[in-house]
C-alpha cells in the first residue's frame, strides 16, 4: 500500500511539473502518453512472462542477462 501510494505522489508531482513547464515540450506531451501506455503493456506483457517460467527458469534468465549487460559494460569500458 505504501508504495502504490509512493508512485502515486510521484506520478502527480512530476506530471504537474511536466504541464507547468515551457510550452517547447509539446510534442513531449504525446511522448508522456505513448509511455504510459508503453509501461501499462509491458507490465503485462512481463507479469504474463513472468507467470509462464519456473523459478528455476527465472534464476538463470536473470543470471545470463546479468552477466550480458556486464560484459557489454566491460568491453565499453575497455574500448574508452
């Protein structure tokens, strides 16, 4: 409850901020509701995933995507 409450806080407070900046953003106004849908249907997206795997299953897809963004990390950092 206390974080659904937390995200609810931010997602007010940063869209007021969002409306009561410049006019220059707005074409990021359309951006604004192509991301929330974007979240809405990844959340589902991942939560039917998510539903579908084993734990066991999850471990290592969590392990071996861990271990890919390190190593892309890695060679960035050595190619610098």
């Amino acid at each position: 409850m206390t974080q659904t409450l937390s995200h609810f806080l931010k997602i007010i407070f940063y869209i007021n901020v969002f409306f009561e900046s410049n006019q220059t953003f707005y074409l990021s106004k359309y951006f604004l509701g192509l991301a929330i849908i974007s979240s809405l249907i990844g959340n589902k997206l991942g939560k039917n995933i998510l539903d579908i795997l084993k734990e066991s299953q999850f471990h290592k897809l969590s392990q071996l995507t861990l271990f890919a963004i390190g190593a892309i990390y890695l060679l960035k950092g050595m190619t610098l």
